[in-house]
C-alpha cells in the first residue's frame, strides 16, 4: 500500500491528514490583542506624556542640524572653495551624500507601496514608518543638488520658467534630472504617506481632549467620517498612488544611476549602474527601517506586541537577499573591467583599491560582502540587538560604496597629469552629520505626534475581522483588550 495520503483519504479520514499548524504564518499582532488595544496602543505614543528621553534624543538631532545649517549659510556666503572638492574631484561628498539619501528612500518606498499591492500582511506595521524615512530622506538628499551648484540665488534656471534672459533648461544634463526625480518623487511620496494618515489622523481628533488638538487633528484629516462612501474612494485612491510610487521606485533609481552611467568616465561607464543603484538601494533602505523600529520597539513596550520579532526578521531577510545582489554586483564590476580590455577600465579599479582613495573601497567590500551574509543564520536574524549593529554597519559600508564610486573614479581619469586626491574639510563632514540631523529631528517630531503606523489596516489583519478568514473567531470574541 502506498504511503501517499490522497485528498479523498484524508475527506473520509480527518486524523490522517497532515498537521499545517506548523506552517501557519505567524500573527501580525502578538498576545491575541484586540481591536480596542491596537487603537490605544497606538494612540498613547501621540497622547501620553512626552518621555525624557525624546527631548534629549530632539535636542542632540538639532544640535547637529542647526550646525549643518550654518555650515551650509557659510558655504554660500563664501563659496564652494570650503569644501574639499577640487580637480579632478570636483564631486565629493556633497554628490555622495545625495546618492546616500536618495537611495535610501528607495525601501520605504518598496516595503510600503511594492508591499502593499502584492498583499504582503507582515509589512503592515512597519509601513507608515519606512514611509515617513522615505520622505526626510528625500528632504535630506534635496539640500544637495540646490547647494552645489555654488550659485544657490540662480538654482531656479534649472527648472522651465519664462525669464528675461531667455535660458531654457539643459535637458541632456543630468543635474536637470535630478532635480525632476527629486521633486516627483517627495511630491508622489509625500502624498502616499499623508493619504495613508488621514483615517488615523481623524481617530486622534475624535479623541482628542483638548480644543487645539482637536482643531488641528480636524485640519489634517480633511472632514474624514469614515462612511462607505469614504472608504470606496480612499482605497481606490491608496492604490493608486502606491502604483505610481512603485514606478518611481524604479525610475528614480535609474535616473540617478543615468548620472554616472551616461558618462565616458572609467568606474562610471556601465550598463549595469541602474540595477546597481536599485539593489544597493533597497540594501540600505533596509538597514535604516532596522536601525530605526528596533530602538523604537524598546523604547514604548506597547509596540512590542504590533512590531513583531518575525516582522523584523523578514526586514533582514530582505537585507540579506538585496546584499547578495550587491555582492553579485562587486563581481560582475570587476569581471566587467577586465573582460572589457580597455586600459583605462581597468587602471580605473586598480586605482580604486591600491590608490590613496583605496581605504574606501577596501571597508566598503568588507563591510557589504560579510556582515549581510550573516543574517543567513536564524540565531543572528532573531538576535534584535545583534540586527540593530549589523543594520548600523551596512548603511557604513553603503556610504562608503557611494563615495568609492562617486568621487575614487574621478581621482583617476585619463589623463594622468589630472589625477589627484580628495581630503574632507571640517564643513564637509559637518554638513553631512547635519543632513543626519535633521533626518532624526524630523522623525522624532513624527513618531510624537503622529500615529506611527495604520491602525485600520491592522485591525483589518486581526483575527476574526474578515467574515470569511479561517480564524477560530469568526466574530472576534476570542479577542482580549
């Protein structure tokens, strides 16, 4: 007799079925938590007292975003000449930091819009947030390309506005491309995140206890009452825009990798530069959305229960395929330069390792091509402390691979009276940790006073709250506050 168990066996004999209790997914919010507690939970980080700990944590980031500013104030005043860029690196850290943040928007995007349309529950928690990362680091990398340029007063003839000098745009300039990919992208971006918000923002102005509150939670959620009506076109809206934020996802990427790879510069000249920007940028998109929940979930006890250790571990699951794609990608580069036979390709990749720019892209390949493969081992992966390091490390080695693309290609060109070096000034390095500055000031201000993810879309994922789930609580009485 065969051991096989058909389909019609296991009808007429139940207890010879398999057990599939074993592959259940896990629930989306743990201790069997109803509707009432998630509304609570969520609301008490906006409606409670303001912990000490945020006014130090607000007062650090600022600190280190009103010097950002005032090295950027200085820098216009006086001129690029502050920094350290020269020739031939005439982008340095200022291009380098835009990458950085432009590509670090790029997860938000993919867990919140991508996510979503593919029905992919586990993310729900962790949405709202990596989309509210995707808008301040959009912010962040804005300030750049409007400062380089050295001028800022004439930064308005990159856009197609009628003037009396009769100058139109450069449309082949990829500067000019930029400025379109940074602008569509926050507007698209920030209009996905706001609309998700409006159903929470009117549960906090119906809860509200104060006439200001009330006044202004009333504002921001637009008259929402929560009928069917409303909810037909929200979700028909939501949709929508999560669509169009999945197409920016990848033409954003493509348009600043299109920076590099449209020229005939060595390092930079290469087809392969857009799928390099995408994966490296879902990588370090990742870490950050780890770097930030992890802290958070310890931080307020009650979201213990909504951002769950397995939630986080499919985050690095994440990280660990986008950083295998990366490593791919190392190799494919130097594969590429070599195959090509082109002297300065490969005179290029030398330079990029054995230069005096080598240290970079040495921690860059050490970082990237070790510590994601780390988190192939279940023990790592669940070890929430360990991530948060790890996660730290990997946005480390991302910016080190930015510069060791960006500006060590540019040390050696063609000709070999040109090559030099490039060493960071003191405003430098203080404009970018001011850019880190105003990133954590502007999501303290929004994990304080606003819901930091979906309430209706996790109460939605609750058992019991679909009539045709496969819940033991078809009605949801199994559901403790």
């Amino acid at each position: 007799m065969s051991a096989t168990i058909t389909n019609a066996e296991a009808v007429k004999d139940p207890q010879s079925a398999p057990d599939l209790s074993m592959i259940a997914r896990p629930p989306q919010v743990l201790n069997n938590r109803g509707p009432l507690w998630v509304t609570d939970a969520v609301c008490s980080i906006v409606e409670g007292k303001t912990p000490i700990w945020w006014y130090a944590a607000i007062s650090i980031a600022g600190t280190f975003a009103a010097i950002g500013g005032a090295c950027i104030l200085y820098m216009i005043c006086t001129g690029v000449g502050v920094w350290g860029s020269n020739s031939p690196a005439f982008w340095a850290w200022d291009i380098t930091n835009f990458i950085f943040w432009v590509s670090m928007a790029h997860a938000g995007s993919f867990i919140s819009a991508v996510l979503f349309l593919t029905r992919q529950k586990w993310s729900l928690s962790i949405s709202r947030a990596a989309e509210a990362m995707t808008v301040f680091a959009i912010v962040c990398a804005g300030v750049y390309p409007a400062i380089h340029i050295g001028r800022v007063w004439f930064v308005w003839f990159l856009f197609p506005v009628p003037n009396s000098y009769g100058m139109w745009p450069n449309f082949s300039s990829p500067l000019l491309w930029d400025v379109f990919a940074v602008t569509s992208y926050l507007t698209v971006s920030s209009l996905f995140w706001f609309a998700g918000m409006v159903p929470d923002l009117a549960v906090l102005r119906d809860r509200a206890t104060t006439k200001v509150r009330k006044f202004c939670y009333g504002i921001v959620s637009l008259g929402w009452l929560g009928n069917a009506r409303q909810w037909r076109h929200y979700e028909m809206m939501y949709v929508l825009l999560a669509g169009l934020t999945s197409v920016l996802v990848v033409t954003v990427t493509t348009i600043v990798a299109s920076d590099c790879a449209t020229s005939v510069v060595p390092g930079w000249h290469a087809t392969i530069f857009p799928f390099y920007f995408m994966v490296g940028a879902v990588y370090s998109g990742s870490a950050t959305v780890l770097t930030l929940l992890i802290p958070l979930r310890s931080l307020y006890p009650q979201l213990k229960d909504l951002i769950t250790p397995s939630q986080l571990e499919k985050v690095a699951k994440l990280l660990l395929m986008m950083g295998s794609c990366v490593a791919y990608v190392y190799v494919f580069e130097l594969f590429n330069a070599w195959y090509s036979g082109n002297p300065f390709e490969r005179g290029a990749f030398w330079e990029r390792f054995n230069g005096t720019a080598g240290w970079y892209a040495i921690t860059c390949l050490s970082i990237n091509l070790t510590v994601p493969q780390l988190f192939w081992f279940k023990r790592i992966r669940t070890c929430l402390p360990l991530v948060f390091v790890l996660a730290i490390l990997c946005n480390i080695g991302m910016w080190f691979e930015r510069f060791m693309i960006v500006t060590t290609s540019l040390l050696h060109d063609f000709l070999p009276s040109s090559w030099g070096n490039f060493h960071p000034t003191i405003v430098d390095i203080l404009t970018a940790t001011g850019t880190v500055g105003i990133f954590f000031t502007l999501f303290l201000l929004f994990i304080r006073f606003v819901p930091i993810m979906s309430m209706n879309e996790l109460k939605a994922a609750l058992p019991g709250s679909q009539p045709h789930g496969d819940s033991g609580h078809p009605t949801g009485e199994g559901h403790s506050r």
